[in-house]
C-alpha cells in the first residue's frame, strides 16, 4: 500500500547549452516563499525531492 500523501519531486537543471550544472540548489518553497525542502543537484543535473504532498513552489 503506498502513501498518497507523499510526493517525489525530481528534475535536471542545466544552463543555455543544456549543459548539467553540478551542486546547483533547489528549493521547494511553501505559499509563503518559505523553504521546506532543498536538494543540491549531482554531476548530471539531476535531484530528487521526497516530501508530503501539499502545495509548493520551486525556484
């Protein structure tokens, strides 16, 4: 049985030539433009976020 209150957020950050950024910081922000969760990208761009499901924004 899975939790359907928990959320994966996952991505890959790159720049303008699609090249992966390394240790690039992302941040899950509540309403209030508070961070929740951060996550730092690996040497391909990519991260991944677990959470509890309720409304975010990224930056």
């Amino acid at each position: 049985m899975t939790d359907e209150r928990k959320l994966v957020i996952s991505g890959k950050v790159t720049d303008f030539d699609n090249n992966p950024l390394q240790n690039a910081e992302v941040e899950i922000n509540n309403d209030r433009f508070v961070a929740i969760y951060k996550a730092n990208t690996n040497d391909k761009g990519e991260y991944k976020i677990s959470g509890k499901r309720q409304s975010y924004r990224t930056s």
